[in-house]
C-alpha cells in the first residue's frame, strides 16, 4: 500500500499496477507458438516460467459518486481488477489504494452455506459483505417478500434450484449499503420478470452505493447503471470516458 496524503474518503487509485499469474505447470514450447489472440491477457514468455501479465500498468483515480462501466474480452482483465480493487490480489507491481468499505459481489453463491436455511443464509451473507448482524435482521422481512421464496426460506439452500438460489442472493445484495460497491455480471440465472423487479432493487443500491464498477457484456446493463466506462484489451486501459463514447469506441473496434 502506497501513502497518498489527501485522498477523499471514498476512493480507489492505482498506480502503474501489475498483476502476474506465473503459471507452473503449462505447456511451455506449445505456448511459444501460439498466436497473440483477441480474447485473453498478455503471455510473457521471455522468463522460463510463463506468466499471464492480467493487468498491465493501470493507472486510474476514481472518487465518490462514479458510476463506471467495465468493458471488454473474454480474458481481457475486467475480473482481475475488480479483484485487484476488492484486495484479494495485491498487484504485483505498482500500488493500489482503495479507501471504503467494499462490497464484492462476484459470485451470487459465494458466501452460503447449503446447509442452513435461507433465512439463515440471508444473515450470514450479509455478514461476508460487510453488514452487522443488527442490520441484517432488520432487514431479513423485506428480503424474505422480494425473493417470493415463501416456506422455502425455512428449507436448507440444497434444496434449492440454480434460480432460487440466485433470487435468495439478489435479495441480500441489492439490501446492502456499500461505499465501494464492485459488480461481476452473472445475474442470468433468474426468470424474465424476477430480473425485471431486480433491476430496479439494482438502480436503488447503485444509487445509495458511493462508487461502482460494473463489469458486464450487457450494453443494456451498462447503460442502466453506469455513466462511464473503461475499455480493458489485454491487460491494459486502452480507453476510459463517458459511456456512449467508449461503448461506440468498442463496438467499432471488435466489429
Ligand atoms: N487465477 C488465475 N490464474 C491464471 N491466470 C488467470 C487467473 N485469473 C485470470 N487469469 C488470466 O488473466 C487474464 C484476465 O482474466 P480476467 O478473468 O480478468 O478477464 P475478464 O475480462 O474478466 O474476462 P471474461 O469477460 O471472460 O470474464 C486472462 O488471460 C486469464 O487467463
């Protein structure tokens, strides 16, 4: 961690950051060979490990009140710097700074227990994303009416199917109040008018939330809850602005 004086209250700021996977066990010759594809991160392979460079020199301020848009390949880095911003990876090189209570939500299914019930699992889930027990009763009854799960709040999550699981877990998440709140898309497992009544729970918590990044292949998605983006290709920025700007910018590039 770097020590920048006089940054407001809620931010995130890298600096040049790295992020490299060393990858032990690949096939080197055969990645030697292989082409500098569109999707993916960059390979280094000068070093006799080969290493995935996933984030290359990142340098970026963003403060309350932003609404950003995370677009991009397959595997060019949108993951890896939400990951990057949560501190689950430190960068490898360069500094990043994140001041704010985070909220990661990555994986709608990270953080329950299949064991325990719904109910149970919508404390404890709330808990992993920075809420206190108080405030997660207080809220367990609005949660429990928005998933329209019924008795099956008192049932052990096993017996849930994919869709069930994943309206238990958009209840908690669009419940909370983060600072920093980071967004993995994965939310499609829900049916056409649970993800309706979703959106707008998903607009009220990007509206009460200090800072968002959103990393999503939906435009729609995009539009919905952010006003700027940034472009990552292979590990780097290669565009950051107003969000119509950099989606045009995108689309021109992979049509
Ligand atoms: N744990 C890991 N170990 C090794 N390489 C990884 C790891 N996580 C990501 N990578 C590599 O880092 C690069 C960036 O991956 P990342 O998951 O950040 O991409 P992404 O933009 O989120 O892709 P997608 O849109 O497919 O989710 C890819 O080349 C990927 O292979």
């Amino acid at each position: 961690m770097s020590l920048l004086p006089d940054l407001p209250e809620v931010s995130i700021t890298a600096t040049d950051a790295c992020v490299d996977f060393p990858i032990f066990d690949a096939k080197s010759r055969s990645l030697k060979k292989t082409m500098m594809g569109l999707v993916g991160g960059n390979i280094a392979s000068e070093s006799k490990v080969p290493i995935i460079e996933a984030l290359r020199g990142i340098t970026l301020h963003l403060e309350h009140g932003a609404r950003v848009g995370l677009v991009g390949h397959n595997g060019a880095g949108k993951s890896t710097l939400l990951r990057l911003f949560s501190g689950i990876y430190e960068p490898t090189r360069g500094t990043a700074q994140i001041r704010g209570r985070v909220a990661p939500v990555f994986d709608l299914g990270v953080g329950m227990d299949p064991e325990i019930s719904g109910l149970e699992n919508i404390i404890v889930r709330g808990l992993f994303l920075g809420m206190t027990r108080k405030q997660m009763e207080e809220r367990v009854d609005d949660i429990a009416e928005f998933t329209e799960l019924g008795d099956f709040l008192r049932m052990p999550l096993r017996t849930y199917s994919t869709g069930m699981r994943v309206r238990l877990a958009l209840g908690v998440v669009t419940s909370i109040d983060p600072e920093i709140l980071l967004l993995d898309e994965g939310i499609g497992a829900v049916d056409a008018a649970f993800l309706e009544k979703s959106k707008k729970r998903l607009a009220e918590l990007v509206e009460r939330s200090g800072l968002l990044v959103f990393a999503s292949h939906s435009d729609e998605f995009l539009r919905e809850l952010c006003d700027t983006a940034i472009w990552m290709e292979h590990g780097q920025v290669k565009r950051q602005g107003e969000i119509e700007e950099v989606l045009r910018a995108y689309k021109g590039h992979a049509a």
